[in-house]
C-alpha cells in the first residue's frame, strides 16, 4: 500500500510539473525551463542567466499563503487563499516575475561594500552577511533607521542578489497575474485530478 502511494505521489509531481511547464509557455516563457530543487528557506528560485526556474516538490498551502520576503511589504487588500495546487503557480508567478521585473540599479557603495566583505571574509557568505554592518557607514545627518534601512537592503541583496524592492515589485506583479489567471489556474488543476486515481 505505502509503495502504491509513493507511485501517486510521484506520478502527481510528474504532471504537475508538466502543467506547471505548460502554463510557463503558453502566458510567458517559451525558452525557459522550470524544475523541481530542494531549496534553503525558499519555495522558488530563479537563475536568470541559465533561463531557469526551480520550485520546491513541497509547498505548503496555507488559508492566507504569502511569500516569506514578501508578505509584509505588499498590501494584501484581498489576502490571497488558495485551494491545493494553486500556491505552486502563485510561488511560480513570483519566480517569472524576476525575469518580467527590471531590477533598481545597485547603489556603487554596496558593490565596494560587497568586494571588501569578499576580501576581508573569502568564502563564508554567513560571516558577510552578519559582519555587512560595519561596512555601510552612516552619512552626516542620517537618522538611525534610514541608516538600519540601507543596512538591510544591503544584506538582503548580498544574501539573495535582489533588492527588497525588487520583492515588492515582483510580489505585487504575481498577485495581479495570478488573479488575471486563476480561471486557467484552476481549469488545469482539474484536468491534473482527472490524471490521477483516487487513494
């Protein structure tokens, strides 16, 4: 029985990539690939230079579902609840939203912050990161959160290679696409189910 229902597992996250694929072609991409990945505290990611996007097999689906770095920036005036299935194209908008998104021009400060973090701690991103502070100096007149802000934005970018408005940019593109798309969403979910035999 427990070997019947790995085969179903896995023959779901087989069509389900294949409708996850379809749907990338048919609205957006047609020369980009999309593939399952265990990720590091993340749900997407996406390598712009390979034309890659990588979904974890295992998003959660939750009554009020946001995107970790994104729920507290975007306004949610209609929180999104999502039925089974529809968080992996919601966290798959996100990801194309990268590609659709210009990201904002990186301030000169944080590349020379950037290479002598790398110089002064090789190979240890953890060490960069939590020592990113002592290398964003405050300005004359700063005030202290404008100042903790920079040192943010910085570390988010040294973490993630993108801006914390980037984020939002692209979290609100998804919502608005994945609203514009539910229908079609929705009708390849049901078209998924009727693949699959009940358990």
């Amino acid at each position: 029985m427990r070997t019947e229902v790995l085969e179903i597992e896995s023959r779901k996250q087989t069509i389900l990539r294949f409708r996850l694929s379809q749907f990338l072609e048919y609205f957006y991409y047609d020369d980009v690939e999309l593939d399952w990945a265990k990720l590091d505290d993340a749900y997407g990611g996406s390598d712009i230079e390979k034309r890659m996007i990588y979904l974890s097999p295992s998003i959660p689906s939750t009554p009020n579902y946001s995107l970790g770095l994104g729920d507290s920036w975007v306004d949610y005036t209609k929180p999104l609840k999502f039925k089974e299935g529809e968080q992996y194209f919601f966290v798959l908008l996100h990801e194309i939203g990268h590609f659709k998104i210009t990201e904002p021009k990186i301030p000169k400060y944080f590349m020379k912050a950037k290479k002598e973090l790398e110089s002064d701690f090789p190979d240890d991103k953890d060490l960069q990161v939590e020592s990113a502070d002592l290398y964003i100096k405050q300005r004359k007149n700063e005030e202290l959160s404008h100042w903790g802000w920079r040192i943010d934005e910085f570390k988010l970018w040294l973490l993630t290679g993108h801006t914390k408005q980037e984020h939002i940019d692209v979290e609100t593109w998804a919502i608005k696409e994945f609203r514009k798309h539910r229908g079609d969403i929705r009708q390849a979910l049901k078209e998924m189910r009727k693949q699959l035999p009940l358990i």
